[in-house]
C-alpha cells in the first residue's frame, strides 16, 4: 500500500513495474503478494481488483 500526495489512485507504471518484481522475488522466498492498494484523495484502488496481480 502507498499514497499517491498528486491525488489521482489510479496505479501508474512504475507501480506496476514494482509490484510485478516485488511479487516475483517474495515469491522465491514463499511470500505471497495478493493485492497493491494505491491510496489517493478517494477511494483506494485495489490492483488484485483491477487485474493487475
């Protein structure tokens, strides 16, 4: 989970890039990520939700 301080939750690139290689080396480790929730000035957005897991 992070904030995004612009406002906008929607997941950017860099999000997305970070989450795939933060999943990808926990999961040599047997750590499971199952969701990124990107919090702005609204309602958090759920990357798992959006299909981006």
């Amino acid at each position: 989970m992070h904030n995004h301080p612009s406002g906008v939750a929607e997941p950017s690139a860099a999000d997305r890039a970070i989450t795939r290689e933060l999943k990808d080396a926990l999961q040599l480790i047997g750590v499971r990520v199952l969701d990124h929730l990107v919090i702005g000035s609204g309602e958090p957005v759920s990357m798992a939700a959006q299909g981006l897991m």
